[in-house]
C-alpha cells in the first residue's frame, strides 16, 4: 500500500503547510464548485435527476452531477475535472456536521492535491486508451476528502484509497454521447469514492494494492508504474486548475476566445481553426462524427462560429492540428470578401485566477442572491452551509436542514 500512503501523506502536507495563497485558491475552487451546483439545481431537468439521486442516498452523486450539469466547472491539464469529487464531497458532508473554514479549505486541497497528482501521472496515456481520467481518479479523490473531513488516521484513510481505487474506470466514450452520460459517469464514481471511505471508517480493509502490481492503476490506464517521484512539489497542483468562462469543453474555451475576438467587418468567406492536435484525437476520432458530444471540437467550433460570426457554411470552416499549440489555446485565420486575412488567438488559461476573479465569475454565473458569495470572506463554512441550503430548496419540497458552519 505504498502508494496509497504516499499519495495521502502527499496531500496532508500540501493542507498542513498551505500558506494564504492556497486557502485563498482553496476557497476560490469552491466557489466555482458551489455556484455550479446551485445553478444547475435551478434547471428543473438537472434538478429532478439530482432528487432522485439524492433520495436514493447519493448525495454526494446528486451534488456531483450537478456540478458537472452545464459543463462550467474547473479542469486540469485540459482532461480532467477535480473539483466535481471534492467541492460535492464537501458539501454532502454539511448535511451531516457543521464545518469550520480550515476544515473545507484544508479538505479541498486534500482532495486536488490526490486528482491532480494521479491525473498527471495517467495521461494522455489513459485518453488514448480510452479511459476518461475524470471518473478514474474521482474515486480516490473522493476517498481522500472524505477521509480529511473525518479526520482518519493515516491507515484507515490508506485503506480508504486503497479501496476506492477498486472502483476506478469510466470509458471516454461517455464525452461522444449527445445525452447525459457525461454527466452521470464521473458523478457516480464520486459517489464510489465516498462509500470506500464509509466502508474503511467502519473497518473494511485491502491487503494487496490496486495501484501497484500487475493490473495497477497504472498499468491498466497509464504509461506503467506510478512513478510519484515524478510529481511536483506537494501543493502546487491546486494553483494548476483552470476555470471556465463558457459552457464547454476546457479545449473549447480557446476556440471560442478566438472566435469572440474577431471584430465586425466585411464579409468572411472562411475561417480556418488551428488547436492542438491531442484535442482531435480526444474521445476518439473526431473526423468520423465531427458534431457528436462535448468533446468535438469540430462541433464547438461550427456552433459559436455560427452564432457568433453568421458562418454557418461547413465548407467555410476548417479545422487542423498543430502539435506545437498548447491545449489552452488556439489560432484563427480570418479570410474575407476582398482579400484581406487576419489571425486571431485564443486562450483558455485562467490559471491565474485570485479572489476577486472568482467573484466576478461566479456573480456571471448567478447575479443574484449566489450563497457562496454572500457569507463573510474567509469563511467557507457559512458559504458551504447556505449553498447546500439553497441548493435543497430547489431540489426537494421540504427542505432538509443544513447544519451550517462552525467557527
């Protein structure tokens, strides 16, 4: 189980030693997180999956889909998305005991710190072979936060791990489905990872690891053996996160940076998209069915390109891969009536994200009366307890009462 005890020991040291910066990101991701919850739960077609899901006893699957619904939550190294198996594990918990600030903030940096460290070690190696690194890692990411919020010792939350890791999985073909599977799947691999926990708290072990041997998790979806020595600095993964300022896919929001950038003017007769080449490839291939899913780029390109510009030709739009273009970015050549050509660029880097972007983004997302922006600053709690309480309101007719914060 060394492995496991390594990845836990990493992500307390990065909450034990976490300076303002990262409780400040901390508190910033489940922002993101909060919002997006809420903001699906006022859609009535998200609303009733998530009720189902949560008077069946998933919570945190309920909380998880929702905040996964309109595709606006956070993403790391473009595949995979973190905070929907920490920010709903968070919230869950609510339901059941009050937390303080430094619980969330540390169990949100936790629960990073285990999905991105494992995401990085996996890809691209587990898209190509078809895994989606979202819900394989979701498991022991929620495991991991479950474990800090309930305060196990070491061995307990090892085996927790240990025991989610069992349930890793999730094929990417979920991202080419035009209905809600995308949304279902990693939501239900969060859940996976709370009920691991459960089951470790209440005495439930694993003697021989499932990261590491001969059907490993590194093996079965990475390049080998996880080599963790490999890993940055513990701590540093949360402030890698990138954060969305469209309903996309993370590679989308280059594409439609670029697109809005293009001024008015004559006529255009084509537009050429350049992305890089890991993005077409992503969910398979993409020239075979261009429009199907979340992931086309072809598809996300042709749609805002329409929308926004009044491009709506196909033969008009090229798409192409350049190896050398990050896939937080993109370039778009203009060509119009007359001859003229312009190239404009895009880019889906918000990694610099501090305090007062996350406001401004989640006051985007819900002008009004948004929990997570109205309680006290540096104070999760509060913000964490009225989110659950208004999310609840929209899902359920009786409301169930959230046990808010404690100092």
């Amino acid at each position: 189980m060394h492995i496991e005890r390594t990845l836990w020991e990493r992500a307390r040291v990065a909450a034990d030693s976490a300076t303002t910066a990262d409780l400040e990101r901390a508190r910033g991701c489940l922002a993101v997180s909060g919002t997006e919850m809420l903001k699906s739960a006022a859609q009535p077609r998200f609303a009733a999956v998530a009720r189902s899901l949560d008077l069946a006893g998933s919570t945190a699957s309920a909380l998880s889909y929702l905040n996964h619904a309109n595709l606006a939550d956070d993403s790391f190294e473009v595949a995979c998305h973190p905070g929907l198996s920490v920010g709903p594990v968070v919230l869950s918990h609510a339901t059941r005991t009050p937390l303080s600030d430094a619980e969330i903030t540390h169990a949100v940096i936790v629960g990073y710190e285990v999905a991105c460290s494992l995401t990085s070690l996996l890809l691209p190696e587990a898209a190509q072979r078809g895994w989606r690194v979202t819900s394989v890692v979701a498991p022991i990411a929620a495991a991991a936060v479950t474990a800090q919020l309930r305060g196990f010792a070491t061995d307990t939350a090892v085996h927790a791990l240990g025991l989610a890791a069992t349930f890793t999985g999730g094929s990417v073909s979920a991202v080419n489905d035009p209905g809600d599977a995308w949304r279902f799947q990693p939501a239900a691999a969060t859940q996976a990872g709370v009920t691991a926990a459960a089951a470790a708290e209440a005495g439930a072990r694993i003697e021989h690891s499932a990261m590491s041997g001969e059907h490993s998790l590194g093996r079965l979806f990475g390049p080998g053996d996880l080599a963790l020595g490999k890993l940055p600095a513990a701590g540093s993964a949360i402030h890698a996160v990138t954060f969305k300022k469209y309903e996309t896919a993370m590679f989308g929001q280059a594409i439609m940076d670029a697109v809005a950038a293009v001024p008015p003017g004559d006529p255009i007769d084509r537009l050429e998209l350049e992305v890089c080449t890991w993005t077409l490839t992503y969910g398979g291939d993409q020239t075979e069915s261009p429009d199907a899913g979340i992931a086309s780029v072809p598809g996300i390109f042709r749609s805002f390109a329409g929308s926004r510009l009044g491009v709506t030709d196909a033969g008009a739009l090229a798409v192409s891969g350049d190896a050398a273009l990050d896939p937080l970015s993109a370039r778009l050549t203009v060509r119009r009536r007359g001859g003229r050509v312009e190239t404009w660029s895009g880019s889906g880097d918000t990694s610099f994200w501090r305090s007062a972007d996350f406001e401004t983004h989640c006051r985007r997302r819900i002008p009004h009366d948004n929990p997570m922006l109205a309680a006290p600053a540096g104070d999760a709690g509060a913000a964490a307890g009225a989110c659950l309480s208004a999310i609840l309101a929209h899902l359920h007719d009786t409301v169930r009462p959230s046990t808010g914060s404690r100092p």
